[in-house]
C-alpha cells in the first residue's frame, strides 16, 4: 500500500478502515428519509438495528419511543419534505435530533400558535424524557436550509431504568 508522508508521519493511502466492531461510544449515525407516513418506523427499525449493533439494547424502549415521536412530529410538520434523523452517544447520554422543512414563522402569533401545535405533538415525547432524567426541546434549525430542530437528550442511566419499576409480566 503506498504511503504518504504528513506532518504527523506517514499515512496509508488510502487509510485502512475502522476494523473494530461497533461501541456505545461510536454510536454516530444520520439519516435521510421522506416526511411520509411510513418514515417513522423506518426511522425505528434502524435505529432498533443501530442499537443492537453498539451494544446499547439496554435504551431500546425510551430511545425508540424518543425517534418515533420526533419523527411523527417532523412528518407532521413537513409533509413531502425531506427529514434528517440524527442519533449520537456523547457524554453519557444518546441524542436524538430531528430535522424538517417547516419554517419558523415571521408572524409571532401564528409563531405561538404553531409552537403550542408541536408541543402539543411532543406531549408524549416530554413524558418519556422527563422519565429518563433528560432534556428535549425544538427551535429554528441552523442549517442553510432552515426549517426546525427538535431533539431529545437521554442520559444513559436514565434511559436504562426507564420501566425497570414495573416488573415483567404486570
């Protein structure tokens, strides 16, 4: 393989591959779906599957429950746009970041009653994340597309204990 050399040494060209299998701590993942109706439990499924694979089972119920509601919201929001899913495990906690299409509104009573819509949408979403010790919001996205952000933070001790408190099979 021929090698190239940089400030740092030399570099393999092109660089071998990450070989090691996948970690809670390399949870980085994004993905691009239509703002149908379908594109929640796709973003479920995959994010079942991401899960799985970093060894993060653990936080399946709160952390799917978390995608599905953001999603659902976005779709809602956004219908035949695109949506950007976004999941990451940084400093102990998974987040969930969901990008759409709807513009944040220039008239600030149409602006409120268009937020009262969405928290209304996210009710169960809230729910969830308070159960978790986390944190979840939405505001105007800061992308050259504009549009809105929502996101949810959960704390991986939280979203462990989330439903331990109800034994199995009650």
């Amino acid at each position: 393989m021929p090698a190239t050399t940089t400030p740092t040494g030399p570099v393999a060209c092109p660089p071998r591959p990450d070989d090691r299998p996948p970690s809670p701590d390399s949870l980085a993942y994004s993905v691009t779906l239509p703002a149908a109706l379908s594109s929640p439990a796709l973003a479920r499924a995959a994010t079942r599957a991401f899960l799985t694979a970093h060894r993060l089972g653990d936080i399946l119920d709160p952390a799917l429950q978390a995608v599905g509601e953001l999603t659902a919201a976005a779709c809602m929001f956004a219908p035949g746009a695109d949506i950007y899913v976004s999941l990451r495990q940084r400093d102990g906690a998974l987040r969930v970041t969901v990008h759409d299409g709807h513009p944040v509104h220039a008239n600030r009573h149409l602006a409120a009653a268009c937020d009262t819509r969405r928290r209304a949408a996210l009710r169960l979403l809230a729910c969830v994340v308070r159960a978790c010790d986390g944190d979840w919001g939405f505001g105007a996205a800061h992308a050259p597309s504009g549009g809105t952000r929502m996101w949810a933070t959960l704390p991986l001790a939280g979203a462990t204990a989330y439903g331990a408190a109800v034994p199995q099979g009650e």
